[in-house]
C-alpha cells in the first residue's frame, strides 16, 4: 500500500511538473518569501521548477529571494524588493553564440555568468537606471539605490 | 507635449533630459572573486564615461549625470548589503566527462562511477536538469561532427533514461569539435577528444 501511494504521489508529481517549451531559457531554483514572475498580464507564482522566459518580469516582495539558473549556466539571484526584465535572450548550445540583457529596475543581482557571456565579451548586458554593465565575466553584485 | 511645451525648443528639451537623467536611482556594482581563483571584468557606462572593473572588489558607483564613483568595497560588506541575494544563488552546476569502451556504447568503468554520481546529484538538486553535450575529434567535416557530437549525447540520454531520470530533465547539445581537450591539426584521430561531457545543474 505504502508503495502504491509513493508510486501515486510520483505519477502526480509528474502530471503536474510544468511542460518543457523552446521557449523556456532558465529555471528557478531557489525560491524564498514572496517571489512572482509576471509574464504579460499573467502572474505566476514562482516555485522551485518554474521555468522562465524571455520579457517575463521577476519580482520579489519584501522578505523575498529567488535564484535562477539560465540554459547557458548563467546563475543569477534577485534580492528581496527587486524587479527584473528579462528583455532578451539567445543561446546557441552548437556555437555558443548568443546574446543576454536583462534590465534591474530595482534591488538587487548577484550574476554569475555563463556560456554566453564567455563566447563573446559583448553579450551579456545587465542595464540599471543609470547604467549600462558589460559583462566581460564572471562574478559580480549590482544594487539599485532607493528600494529600501 | 503641449504647442508651448514645443515652442521652447532643444533647450528646453535639454535640461528635461537632465533632470530626468540626475532623477535616476543610483547603482552599485561590485566585482567579485571568482570561485576558479580568476576574476572576470565588467564594464561600466553611464552615457558619458566608462570604466572597468578587473580586481577583487572594485566597485563603481553611477549616479546620472555625475562622473562614475570608484573605490574598494570590503567582503563585511558585501555580506551586510548582500547577505541574502548571494545565499539565493543556485547551486553550481557540476560537470563530468565521460569516456566509452572503444567503438562501442558500453561506458568505462570510471564512467560508470560517474553515472552513479550524476544519479545521485540529480536527486540532491533542486529541479535538477542534465545537460549532456558531445564532442569529437578534428576527422571529417565541420557539419559532419556537429551531427556526430549531436547523436553522442541523444546516445547517452537514452541510457540515462533507464537508470531512472526523467526524460524532460535531460536536455542534449553537440558541440562538434569546437571544444577539445587536446588541440590538434584537422583531422587528426584524438581519442580524448570523442567524448560527452555531462553538466548537472
């Protein structure tokens, strides 16, 4: 019985895990308070699995934490009070060719970047307010003044 | 913008380009070391002048309309400022490369030990993925090793299967012979260079 209902609770699991589209470019893997992906006029709660895509809007509520890992290998983690825009992304897994912008409207980003960003020093641009960040690799921290 | 709003011309423009430019939120960005014992760069503009970012720490601080603040920030406080973005990055991901019993399918059994570390990775992981990517040597054409590498790593994804990953968790790429382990001229027969490297993630 027991294993019945373990074999159950799998099937479930399974029926319910989100469906894998071309479309998606990374997955959350860390989630933590309040976190949201707003996709359009659609706003989705974001657990861990959520698959993200391109023009989705992360956002984190105040005691809120999310980190992402991209199709590149790119991590990426916003802070509580943060608003991101994934405006734009490409990744040829061949090639390695590609091309990554996101936009920080607000809080705050630890990057780590990945294939894209090593292929080709102008790939990857994280923009802020007042700022444009080429990403020449790997690590860093941003912070947008004015959340708190 | 009214006909007024027009008549004062550039100007007028100019200065509301200004203020909406010193109105922006400030932004930080600091340079960490990477954990390979390297540390990358990142560039940092603001319209009117750019600065890099190539040691441990620098920081640079845009505010619209000023020049680009530098200094060097302390790790106490990137703890203090970061503490909770940096515990929410995901975990890294981890590669393998696996090797294959001559002309056959058949692993290795040092990568047969490898599998079972990637089985037991895969349920340690949050919504673990694996990427399995092949490789091949400099024999044959470009185009003709961008399929082979291709269908090393479907090969390889119809083994795992079996030992219990799920099908829409692994995901294959070829790389053909654009990565190799040891260069070599073109069409040289380099066996570590047949190979399918595995990334859990």
């Amino acid at each position: 019985m027991k294993r019945l209902s373990v074999t159950l609770l799998a099937f479930v699991a399974m029926l319910m895990a989100p469906v894998a589209s071309a479309d998606d470019i990374g997955q959350v893997k860390v989630t933590s308070g309040a976190v949201h992906i707003q996709r359009g006029a659609e706003r989705l709660p974001a657990l861990v699995g959520t698959r993200v895509r391109v023009s989705d809007t992360v956002v984190t509520g105040d005691d809120g934490s999310v980190g992402i890992t991209f199709t590149d290998n790119t991590l990426l983690s916003a802070g509580p009070r943060s608003t991101l825009v994934l405006e734009q992304y490409a990744f040829n897994s061949t090639t390695h060719d590609g091309k990554f912008n996101a936009r920080l409207d607000r809080g705050s980003l630890a990057v780590v970047s990945g294939k894209i960003a090593k292929q080709a020093p102008d790939a990857m641009v994280i923009k802020t307010p007042s700022s444009l960040l080429g990403v020449r690799g790997t690590e860093f921290l941003v912070k947008v003044e004015g959340a708190e | 913008m009214t006909r007024a709003g027009l008549r004062h011309g550039a100007g007028s423009i100019l200065l509301a380009l200004l203020a909406a430019c010193a109105s922006k939120p400030p932004a930080t960005v600091i340079l960490l070391p990477g954990q390979d014992g390297t540390t990358g760069a990142v560039v940092v503009s603001d319209g009117e002048s750019r600065t890099v970012l190539d040691t441990p720490y620098a920081t640079a601080r845009a505010s619209g309309g000023q020049s680009i603040a530098r200094r060097t920030a302390s790790e106490q406080e990137v703890k203090k400022d970061f503490g909770t973005t940096l515990a929410s990055l995901p975990p890294r991901p981890s590669k393998y490369t696996l090797y294959f019993l001559l002309g056959t399918d058949q692993f290795t059994d040092e990568t047969q030990k490898q599998v079972r570390q990637v089985l037991v990775e895969v349920a340690e992981r949050p919504a673990a993925e694996v990427v399995v990517i092949g490789h091949t040597d400099r024999v044959g054409t470009e185009l003709r090793n961008d399929q082979l590498s291709l269908q090393r790593a479907q090969r390889v994804k119809t083994l795992l299967i079996p030992l219990g990953i799920p099908e829409n968790r692994i995901v294959t790429a070829g790389r053909g012979e654009r990565e190799p382990v040891v260069p070599t001229a073109d069409n040289v027969d380099e066996a570590k260079n047949r190979r399918v490297e595995i990334n859990v993630r």
